[in-house]
C-alpha cells in the first residue's frame, strides 16, 4: 500500500496549467497557505517549456506541498519505459504521478512498480472527463477495461485513483467496485468547474472517502485567484 500523499482527507488541488513559471509563481503564492489546498498538479505544457526540476523548484519556493505530475497520459507505453519515467520524476522533485495505462495490463503494473519503487506515489486513472471516451458513449476504450485499469491499480499497491469530477455516478460506481478490493479507495477528481462538475456533487459521491477536487482554470484563470481558491476550499472542508 502507498503512503499518504495529502495531510487532510478532504481538499482542493490546484491544476496548474499555466504558461509561464512567472504565472506559476503567482498562483502558489495566492493559494499557499489558504486551508484545504493539499498539493500542486503541473501537466505537460509547463513540464516541457521549462523542465520539471525548474518547475518544482518555482513552487518549492513558497509551499511545502506535494507535487503531482500528469504528463497527460502517461502510462501508454511498452513497460521497460516505466523505470525511465519513474527515475526522471524523482530527480525531478515530483512527489506523485498520475497514469493513464490505456497500453495494458503488463505496462500499468510495471509502471506502478516503478514509481513504488522510487518513493514515488502513483495515481491510476481509468475514465477522463470529456464525451465519447467510453465505447458506451461511442469512444474507443471499452468500458470493462476502465473497471480493469482501476483493479489493476489496487492490486498492485495503489491507494489514490483519478475519477471524472464531472460525472458523479460514475465516480460512485468506482467508489463501490474499488472498495471490494481495498478498504480505503481515495479519489482525486478533475472536471470540476469549468468543465461541469459540481464539487459538492462529486465529493457525495465518494461516499465519505478521502476526496480531492482538482481545479483548474476555475481557480488559475479567476480575476481573483485566492477568492476562488477559498471558495472551493471551503466546500471541500465541510464534506
């Protein structure tokens, strides 16, 4: 089982897909210290136009938060790159990292192996937020392999899982098929704000567990940043 990621069960983590480090560096100092932000989530665009290490440290400047990595998706591909990953991500300051393993059982285990294996925390995701990903909704992935991206995930270790934020039902249905796997599933939720999500709906819907809103341009594009940032902390807190 991996090691807890956040120091409270419920709370809000600010995506931050931003452009430019200057942005970055706004929107830690903003929401540093406000109640019920728990970590800081950076994605590709910044990881790629300016290194992770620079990106950690730009945050490390004013939180002591975790970091967490979504390159957006990784966990696609053959399972030898999972060492490769995992050991980039630790040298460059990540503390958790987000998978997609849309390429098959074999790489999802040797990724999350490979994180473990580096101190590193993993988190699986199975369905994203946007129409037609599932075969149900006219997508390509069945939507059976979603249930097994997850499985997979907890029996092999892993305790924090990505659900569609913005889909409550389907985060309940997660909730209840991972709970007869593991006793204590916690769930990290993008698709909040401004792609629909009510966060008060999706944190009912984990049913009690250890909830996390994941929040982007509701929060980073707001004319107020710290305002907006309070507000969806305080929803998260009173769950």
């Amino acid at each position: 089982m991996t090691r807890n990621l956040f120091h409270l069960k419920y709370g809000i983590i600010p995506a931050c897909d931003v452009k430019s480090v200057s942005e970055l560096e706004n929107l830690v100092e903003l929401t540093t210290g406000i109640e019920g932000i728990v970590g800081y989530k950076i994605g590709f665009s910044l990881g790629l136009s300016h290194g992770l290490r620079t990106v950690v440290d730009t945050i490390e400047r004013h939180s002591d938060l975790p970091v967490i990595y979504d390159h957006q998706k990784a966990g696609t591909d053959i399972p030898q790159m999972g060492g490769l990953f995992a050991r980039t991500c630790k040298a460059s300051g990540i503390t958790g990292v987000i998978i997609f393993p849309q390429a098959g059982p074999v790489t999802e285990e040797a990724f999350i192996s490979a994180l473990i294996s580096e101190g590193l925390i993993p988190l699986v995701g199975g369905e994203m937020t946007h129409p037609k990903y599932l075969a149900s909704e006219g997508g390509f992935i069945r939507d059976e392999s979603i249930e097994e991206m997850y499985l997979t995930g907890a029996r092999n270790g892993v305790t924090y899982f990505i659900g569609p934020g913005n889909k409550p039902k389907r985060i309940n249905h997660y909730v209840k098929l991972l709970r007869n796997e593991i006793p204590q599933p916690m769930f990290c939720m993008p698709g909040i704000g401004r792609q629909g999500g009510d966060i008060k709906s999706a944190f009912e819907a984990t049913e009690g567990l250890p909830a996390y809103g994941i929040v982007g341009r509701a929060i980073y594009a707001a004319s107020d940043i710290r305002k907006a940032a309070k507000k969806y902390c305080a929803v998260a807190l009173e769950s």
